[in-house]
C-alpha cells in the first residue's frame, strides 16, 4: 500500500461493534462508515477516503487528491457524530439524501 505525504491521510477508525451492527442493520451505504450504524436522511458529517482506504483531511481539496495523497478518491462515506469525533479535521458537512431502511422501517 502506497504512503500518502505530508500528513494528509489518516486511518480510518473502526468501531470493534462494527460487523456486530451490520450483522444486524444490514450493510448500506446509509450506515456509519466507521460502525456500522444507521443514519437518517438530512445533515450528517462525511468523510472522503482514497483508494488507499484512507481517510483524506478535509482541507484537501478534491482535485487534489491524486498529488496529496497519491491515489485517486473514492468519494465520500456518511459518519455518525460519535464516530466522528474520532475523525476531527477529516470530516466535512454534508446531506444524506436516504435514510438507512432499517430506519424506514422501524420509525421511532
Ligand atoms: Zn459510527
């Protein structure tokens, strides 16, 4: 796996309850990236990883991702605001356009 320069990566962090929560949840792409958990449609936090399966800092700019960290992006992923904490300076604001079905179908 290639090393990115200058700091601008970090490992993405993973919550031990993470294949626990998608044995149960499901696995889609409305779940937390880091646990598994999942979210609802509307204003959460992102956070961009590379080809690396790291995560980029948020001050990179997207068209910079091929010389900062020396692989292409892969887009951003959701993050919950627990996990998030875990990721100060790599997350960006952002909208969740779909609600996790286990949320649709299980309404509060
Ligand atoms: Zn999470």
């Amino acid at each position: 796996m290639k090393k990115a320069p200058h700091n601008s990566t970090k490992e993405l962090y993973e919550s031990p309850r993470k294949e626990q929560n998608i044995d149960k949840y499901g696995d889609d792409s409305s779940s937390c990236i880091c646990c598994g958990r999942p979210m609802a449609a509307g204003p959460c936090l992102w956070v961009r990883m590379n080809e690396a399966w790291e995560a980029v800092r948020a001050d990179i700019h997207e068209d910079d991702f091929k010389t900062k960290t020396g692989t292409e992006s892969q887009g951003g992923f959701p993050i919950g605001s627990e996990c998030a904490k875990r990721m100060t300076g790599y997350t960006i604001k952002g909208e969740l356009e779909r609600s996790h079905p286990y949320l649709i179908n299980n309404p509060a």
